[in-house]
C-alpha cells in the first residue's frame, strides 16, 4: 500500500497572499485533493522582523475565500526552532557540519577577493576541516553544513525536467546563526520531512535552495521527496509581474469583484493546461490535475482574459448562490457596507428577482452590485448626464402619458407591463424605445439597467409608479 499523498503551502507572513503564491496554494490544492491526500499550512515565520500578525491573518483569509482549504492547523515555523537546532546538532555529530569562527571581517574580506577575481562569491571553507581549538574565544560560531565538494546533486523536476547541478557550485551554507537561530534551508527540510511532505509544489525561484535542501536531506538519511518547480507569472508584456501588473493581494481581487471559482479557473490556466479546456469547474480541475501537465516557461497575466472569464462565471452561477456571492462581497466594496445595513429580507427578495436581468450586464461584482443600485435608491433620484438628456429630450411628457397606462395595469407583471406599453405606443405611433429609454432613466436615474419590464416588476406597483410620478412633466 502506498503512502498517502501530503503537500503543503509554505508562505512567508511579510505581506499579502499575493497571486503567485495563490496560484502555488491552488495546484498544492488540486494535487493534493485529486489523489485523496492532504495539504499542509506552515506559515514560515522565522523572519522576526518582517512577520506580523496582520499578514498572517490575511494569508488565511485569502486562503478560506478562495476555497483552499488545508488539513490540521497551520503550523508556525518558528514556533520549531528547538527541533531545528537540535538536527542542526546531529549533523554536527555526524560529520555532516562543522563550527564556523570567521569574523565578519574575514567574511567581508573574502567577498572583496571573490569580487576582485570576477568568482562568485562563496564561503571559501576557511573552518571546514580546522580544529576548534584554535577558535579565538571572542568569536561566536555559526554551524555550516558540509557540502559535498564533488559530483553532483540531481533534482528530477516534474516540471523542469532533470536538473543537474555540479557540487562545487555549491558551498557551505549556514545552518545555525550565531545567536542560535536556525536558517531558511534548514528549517524547511526539517519542517518537511517532520510533516512527511511527500511533494513539494513551489515557484522555480525555489531551485537553488531545493539542490541545497537534497543535500541535508541526504546526509540525515532521509527520503528526499518529490519536487516540482513552476516557472514564475510574467506581466502581459513579458516583464516580471508588478503591481502596475497585477502583483495585488488576492483581498484585492475580492475587492474587485472577482468570484472565488473564477479565479480558481483562471490561476489553473497559468502554466498548467488540459488540452484546448478554457473553463472548467473546480471538480473538474482536482480530477485533471497532474504534475507532468504543468509548462516549463512563465505564464503571462491577463485582467481582460481574467474579467471575461468572470463574467462567464457570473452569467452562469445560479441566481441564488450569486446573490450569497454579493452580498459576502458587499463588506469588501465601496459603500457596500452601508447598502449592507440597509438589504433587509424584502431587499434580498428584490435582489434575487432582479438577478437574471442584471448578471447578464456584469462581468464583475462591483457592476453587479451599480447594477443593482437603483433598487436601494431615495426618491427623487439623481440622474447622470444621459437619463438627464433623455428626459429634456421628450422624456418628461412621454412619461406624462404613460403613466395612467401603467397605474390602470391590472397584473403587475413583467409580461403584462411590457404588452400595455406596446399598445400604447403603438397607439401613440412611438417606437418603443422612444417610451422604455424615459422609463429606464426614471426608474434608474441612468441609462443603461436590465430589461426595463423586469425593473418595473422588482420595484413593485407603488415605487415604480412614484418614480415615474416624480419624472412625468406635460
């Protein structure tokens, strides 16, 4: 019987969860969930001074909206100092690391040589085989691991393929600081092999650190496990993604307005594929998932592919999970929260009957919710600049006639509503947008809203005719 499958997501708490790390969640994620194993949290926070709470909370929280879930608590890297120190010993017991006492005098000396000599800089193993006891008294050491200094240390990289990288290119890295602290490289292995990581799933910017990573592994006798690199998201210019790209916090893409599975959908599609599938649902993802499917080159980040896609999303989600979806989002927009307080049980209803109509508009939750905006609106509303054209041109007295029309209408219907209008214009010998073009700008105070006749019916006999009262000039 084989070992169950654990990954884990592994993010630093020195800012948000930004998308690139969302994306490394999302495939731990799938990976995890499509071969029924878990996925592990640790928050590596051994970082002291750029840690805080804050970024922790909101990792988490980015983590929950986008519906990736982790198994067990998340665990803090720095809370496992002592268990790291105390590995970073064994090593030393077994040969495996040694005491550095080099000042960082001698340090900063070594770095002017190398420099001087065009060689890249590296500990030039001063401490590597001298006996301790020639260690000046005032020197606090470090703990340097005992790299191999000849052959080479192999990754076999789902994702990058076979990876070589030649001992000697490798020096020996610090393990344990002088104040007693363990180091990234060390940490990690530790962590991992403890939690029994049988895949990591990480950014290819990993890769230097995963050859350092083999090597503890390696000399603890442990089973290095599985490695996959994935290459970095890139702007749509090819540039290094930034924030004028899209480097945001995935709290910003919430606040956007985007849906949880849409970019579930969208991050998949960034360096892994399954054929020509655009769109697929998240089960559909967790079932196609595989290693060997993600690309070796970086993917490009798109906000129009991106906003499409959500549109889809919105278009196609049930009315009432997207109106679950609004108003999760309301607290997270501008002005939502005040529109929030004010979506009683009634406001819901309209809402979810007026939901058809509107995400037929909307790409995103913030025009969702402008779309629904004239259902919270105060009598009189205030126009923009074309429902306001539209009234002076014609529109206050087309009002004026339709009015009785619609308050003799006996069922308040959206079939109803529109078949009296017609007769009326066609009595009036109007088009009909000549009559739903001031209706629109009456009922909305803009110009552009769903099908007039389902506003008519979602505001209710009362409100719509006193909004068109209030417009309707001889």
């Amino acid at each position: 019987m084989s070992s169950p499958i654990i990954t884990r997501f592994a993010p630093s708490p020195t800012g948000f969860l930004h998308i690139g790390g969302a994306r490394t969640a999302l495939f731990n994620w799938a990976f995890a969930r499509g071969r029924k194993g878990k996925m592990l949290l640790r928050i590596e926070d051994t970082d002291r001074e750029r840690s805080t709470d804050a970024a922790v909370t909101a990792i988490l929280d980015g983590l929950t909206w986008l519906g990736l879930t982790w198994d067990g608590d998340a665990v803090s890297q720095y809370a496992r100092a002592e268990r790291h120190r105390e590995v970073a010993n064994e090593l030393l017991k077994r040969g495996k690391a040694y005491h550095c006492y080099c000042t960082p005098q001698e340090l900063e000396a070594m770095r002017a040589k190398a420099e001087a000599e065009k060689r890249p800089i590296r500990y030039d193993g001063t401490w590597r085989d001298r006996d301790p006891s020639s260690a000046p008294a005032v020197v606090k050491p470090v703990i340097r691991f005992k790299a191999p200094q000849q052959g080479e240390t192999v990754i076999e990289d789902h994702a990058q393929g076979r990876v070589v990288i030649p001992n000697k290119d490798l020096d020996d890295l610090i393990i344990l600081r002088s104040d007693g602290n363990p180091t990234y490289n060390l940490s990690v292995v530790v962590d991992d092999h403890d939690m029994g990581v049988t895949h990591i799933i990480r950014g290819v910017d990993h890769l230097t650190n995963a050859a350092r990573q083999t090597q503890i592994y390696l000399a603890m006798g442990w089973s290095v496990p599985d490695m996959t690199h994935v290459p970095l998201i890139h702007g749509p210019d090819g540039a290094k993604l930034s924030k004028r790209h899209g480097a945001l916090g995935v709290e910003a893409y919430r606040a956007m307005g985007y849906l949880p599975a849409a970019l579930r959908n969208y991050l998949a599609r960034l360096g892994w594929s399954h054929g020509d599938d655009e769109i697929f649902s998240t089960e559909q993802l967790v079932e196609w998932f595989t290693l060997d499917s993600l690309g070796k080159s970086a993917s490009r980040f798109d906000f129009a592919k991106l906003e499409n896609l959500n549109g889809h999303y919105i278009r196609h989600t049930p009315d009432a999970e997207l109106l679950r979806h609004l108003l999760a989002f309301m607290p997270h927009a501008e002005g939502g929260p005040d529109l929030l307080a004010r979506t009683d049980d009634a406001m819901k209803a309209k809402l979810l009957r007026a939901m058809a109509g509107l995400k037929e508009r909307a790409k995103t939750l913030v025009e969702l919710l402008k779309g629904a905006a004239f259902l919270y609106a105060s009598r009189p509303l205030s126009m923009d600049d074309k429902a306001r054209q539209i009234l002076v041109d014609g529109g206050h007295a087309a009002l004026a006639a339709l009015h009785p029309v619609l308050a003799g209408a006996g069922d308040w219907t959206a079939h109803t509503l529109e078949a009296a209008v017609k007769t009326h214009a066609e009595q009036a010998g109007l088009k009909l947008g000549k009559l739903a073009q001031p209706l629109r700008a009456a009922l909305t105070g803009t110009s552009t809203s769903p099908g007039i006749f389902d506003v008519l019916e979602v505001l209710g006999r009362d409100e719509a005719l006193a909004r068109i009262a209030d417009q309707a000039k001889p």
